[in-house]
C-alpha cells in the first residue's frame, strides 16, 4: 500500500475542522448540560443535606416532645397514685370511724339491754321485798299499832296544815278523806277534825273508808295532796327510793 501524505493531510484538516464544529456546535451545549447537571447534583445534594438537617431538627423536637410527654405521663401517674392513695387513706378513716360508730352503737346497745335487765331485776328484787315486808308487817300489826300510828300523826300535823293553807279555797267547807286500815275510835277521828278545823278556821267534812291493804296507819287525801303515813306507804315510798337509787 502506498502511503499518500496528501490524503493523511486531509483526514488531519477534516479531523480538525470536526473537533472546531464539535466544539462550536455541542462542547458548550454538552457543557452547559454538564454543569446544570452538575447543579442539580449540588442542589440535590444541597436539598439533600438541608432535608436530612431539618429530618434531624425534625427528629430532635420529635424526641423532646416525646420526653415531654413522657415527663408529663410520669407526673401525671405519681399524682394518681397519691390521690389514690389519699382516697384510699381517706376510705379507710371513713371505714374506721364507721366501724367505730358501729361498735359505740353495739355498745351502747349492750349497755341498754344491761341496764334494763338490771333495772328489770332490781324491780323484781323490790317488788319480792315489798311483798314480804308487807306480809311481815301484816304479821305483826295490829289495832294497837295503827291507833299509835294515827296518834303521831295527830301531834305532828303541822305540814298538812301549812299545806291546806296555801291553797286559798273559798268553799266553806273542807272535804278530806281519810282511809284506814282498822276503824279508829270516834273520838280520835273527832279530834283530829276539831283541830283541824281549829287550824284552819274552816269547817271540815272527814269522809272515812277503810282500806286493809295500807297494814296500819292511815292516809289523807285533801285536794290533790296526799299524805300516807300508813306501813304500806312507807314501803312503797323506800322500794321508790330504792327504784332511784342506781
């Protein structure tokens, strides 16, 4: 093959005048497109960078909130667990003194039932020694213990009379009844109405009735005082005293 310098010369000037009209016609598009690519790439990276900062600030905020919400959980559980705990404190003060109200009421109920079965018993004691002394006096009694009886009463009737006093009746006679238990000698009765009536400027009226069951001794009614100075009126009046006496 022979070699030709003239057609090596022009492949030379046609490869030039190639690269002139390559770089005339695309190197500066073809550059221009390298460095919008190019700053794309920057932005991207840019845009990249920025995101993953505001992913982080993002992230960071994030984990405070969450730690404030964790904080505030916490608070909020430690004050339920105190108020529980007072309502449960406060729940068992309320159960305690109801259980106390309860017991002071058991308690008092007991003690009731105690004093009126003691009161119950005294009663009966009484009315047993009431009986017995009654018998034991009707025993012993006689006419002449019941005149002696009514005798006293005759030298000691000043408290009746200072009584009657008080009461300023205008009737002009005075109605006393007079229970016995043995009839009394006309002349004790008549006594005791003359002074009486001597006392009290007033005529006085004496109603007698025996009654058997005062032993010995008597018992006026004037008004709506009554004055027993018979056995069985003071021991009614002692197992009264007794009733009384705790």
């Amino acid at each position: 093959m022979k070699f030709n310098i003239w057609t090596l010369l022009f492949q030379i000037i046609n490869f030039v005048v190639l690269l002139y009209i390559l770089r005339r016609i695309l190197y500066k598009p073809i550059r221009e497109i390298i460095e919008k690519r190019r700053g794309l790439i920057a932005k991207t990276v840019e845009d990249a960078e920025k995101t993953k900062k505001e992913a982080l600030e993002l992230k960071e905020k994030n984990q405070k909130e969450l730690n404030k919400v964790k904080e505030l959980q916490s608070q909020m559980l430690e004050q339920t667990r105190e108020e529980a705990l007072k309502d449960r404190s406060k729940l068992l003060d309320e159960a305690n003194k109801e259980a106390a109200k309860i017991n002071e009421k058991e308690k008092a109920l007991i003690d009731a039932e105690k004093i009126r079965i003691e009161l119950e018993l005294k009663n009966k004691t009484l009315e047993m020694v009431s009986v017995f002394a009654s018998n034991l006096l009707k025993d012993i009694s006689d006419e002449e213990l019941h005149r002696s009886i009514f005798r006293k009463l005759l030298k000691e009737n000043g408290k009746i009379v200072s009584d009657i006093s008080k009461i300023k009746g205008k009737e002009e006679i005075l109605n006393i009844e007079l229970f016995t238990a043995y009839p009394l000698p006309l002349d004790d009765v008549k006594t005791f109405k003359e002074t009486l009536e001597s006392q009290l400027a007033k005529k006085v009226k004496m109603n007698t009735t025996i009654d058997e069951t005062l032993i010995a001794g008597v018992r006026i009614k004037v008004y709506d005082m009554i004055y027993d100075s018979s056995l069985a009126g003071q021991v009614n009046a002692l197992a009264s005293q007794l009733r009384e006496t705790r």
